[in-house]
C-alpha cells in the first residue's frame, strides 16, 4: 500500500477527500498506457515521498517525452510515472500556472 490508498470494500478506496471505484475484469488486463493520473499540487513533494515508501518512477528519453529527475514538462502540466504491482502505468501530474 505504497500509494496510501485505504480499501473499503473489495474494489472501493478512499484516499483523502476522493473515492476511487474499480472494476475488475475477468483475466484480469494491463493497460499498455497510462491508466489513472492522480492530480497532486507538489510533484516533487510527492515523488519523494512516494520514493520514501519503495515506489520505483520510470524516466524517458524520447522525442517529445524526456524526463529530469523522473518529470517531464508537457505543455501546462508535469507529469512523473509508475507502475502499479500488475504493471499498469499510472501517473502524478501537476498543473503548472
């Protein structure tokens, strides 16, 4: 439970003021692209914290899609990813003024 979720339920979890439902799918299934953004107000902040508690962030070096310390700017928002235990990408983003 790096991430902080809390299950309520067997596919309901709340994290902070936010409830987050999942669905599962029979075989289950893994998603080739990013699966859920959590919008965060401190990208950094939450990448340390997130590392602090084993959480491994992938880093890019693509045309178009180049991280620094595991952030990339795109357009109005930063954006880090990571995957979940299953290997789904998920990813913080952090919109920027």
């Amino acid at each position: 439970k790096p991430l902080g979720l809390k299950a309520d339920g067997k596919f309901i979890y709340r994290c902070g003021g936010t409830e987050l439902a999942l669905f599962p799918r029979p075989g289950g299934t893994k998603a080739e692209h990013t699966a859920i953004s959590f919008k965060v107000a401190d990208i950094g902040k939450e990448i340390r914290e997130l590392e602090a508690r084993g959480v491994q962030f992938a880093d890019y070096d693509l045309p178009g899609l180049k991280t620094v310390e595991h952030v990339c700017v795109l357009g109005s928002e930063k954006a880090a990813w990571f995957q979940d235990p299953e290997g789904n990408i998920l990813c913080l983003h952090e919109d920027l003024d």
